[in-house]
C-alpha cells in the first residue's frame, strides 16, 4: 500500500468518525429532551410561586405544576431512552470489486 493510499484511508477513518459524533450530538430524542426539562423546569417553577388568584382562577388546581411535572417526566424520559439506546453511525454501502477504476 502506498503512502498515498495510507493517507486517504486515514482521512476516511477520521470522516467516519466525525460523521458518527455528529450523528448522535444531532439525535432528536436530545433536542426534545432537553427543551421539555428546561421548559419543564420554568413551569414547575411558575405552580410552585403561583399565587392564591391565580389557583383561584383555576378552581384550586395547580395546573403549572402539573403541567410542568409532567413535561420534566417526559423530557426525562427521552434522555433516558436516548442513555440506553444510543444511536450508531450510518455504515457506508461496501465498495464493489467491480465499481473500482481499472488501472
């Protein structure tokens, strides 16, 4: 093999990886994990400080709470699944004998 041919399989082995960390940093169950606990969070927040008016308002239910435990459990939930079921990098399509230029 060839200095030429050594230094362009590295460059595609350090491609794979790349293209695997950008794979699992972009997952969508990491997007809409972490938005529903930081939102989940904020209304968490805003049911615990709600006043007496407004439980009033909302005949003595405490729907900020609840509402934002409940996007804290579900935000919580893609984290966790994303935690167990990692995903793996695309594999790319083999080379075909026949598809490579003849010398």
């Amino acid at each position: 093999m060839s200095e030429n041919q050594k230094q362009h399989v590295d460059e595609v082995t350090d491609l794979e990886a790349k293209s695997a960390t950008a794979a699992r940093l972009f997952d969508v169950r990491r997007i809409i994990g972490g938005l529903f606990v930081v939102y989940g969070i904020i209304v968490t927040i805003a049911g615990i400080t709600a006043s007496d008016a407004d439980l009033k308002k909302a005949q003595d239910i405490n729907i900020n709470l609840w509402t934002g435990l409940g996007m804290l459990v579900l935000g919580l939930f893609f984290l966790v699944w994303l935690k167990l079921r990692p995903t793996e990098a695309p594999t790319p399509p083999a080379a075909d004998e026949t598809d490579s230029p003849s010398a």
